[in-house]
C-alpha cells in the first residue's frame, strides 16, 4: 500500500489517500503513512511548512444562522418521519 497526500492548487494537503499501487500526479504527493498531520500544511520544493494552511469561512454568519434553523427544522421532520413509520409497522404486525 502507498500513502498520498492530495494538494489543491495552493499546494496545500486536503486530503491522505491510501491506494494500492503507485500514482504519479503533480497533485498527489507519496508519504509514509496516513498521519494526519499532513492536513493543510503547504509543499514546496520538496518540503512541508511547519505551519497549517486551515481554510477560513467566508459565509456571513446569517448564512450560517439560517443554515443551522434549517437543519433543526429537518431534524424535527425526520423524527416526526420516524414516529409515523414506527406507528405504521406497528399497525400493520399481526398479534402475538
């Protein structure tokens, strides 16, 4: 097995893959092992930085707020979604 670590077009990591076989590809660098600590650091000339490169949010905080509603509002839906579901199956089971 041979380990990557995938580089977006900054040169920065956001991604370890593990693959059988050798992968030659200007955005897939071969590690030693899937360490984690590749994450968003930057290559260059053959070395890593010693900082992380971690992308920042620029989604104005309503998006998120509205965001964050909406998957309240869905999670509600599923579990209403739910109850129904185990009512029906109830329902529809013969008596012991």
């Amino acid at each position: 097995m041979k380990f990557y670590a995938i580089l977006n077009e900054n040169k920065i990591c956001t991604g370890i893959s593990q693959l059988s076989g050798e992968v030659i590809q200007d955005n897939m660098i071969e590690i030693d092992s899937s360490d984690s600590s590749y994450m968003w650091k930057k290559y260059e000339l053959d070395f890593w930085s010693v900082g992380t490169f971690e992308p920042i949010s620029t989604a104005p905080i309503d998006d998120f707020e509205q965001l964050k509603a909406e998957n309240e509002t869905l999670k509600t839906n599923v579990s209403s979604m739910n109850k129904t579901i185990m009512g029906l199956m109830t329902a529809s089971m013969p008596p012991m």
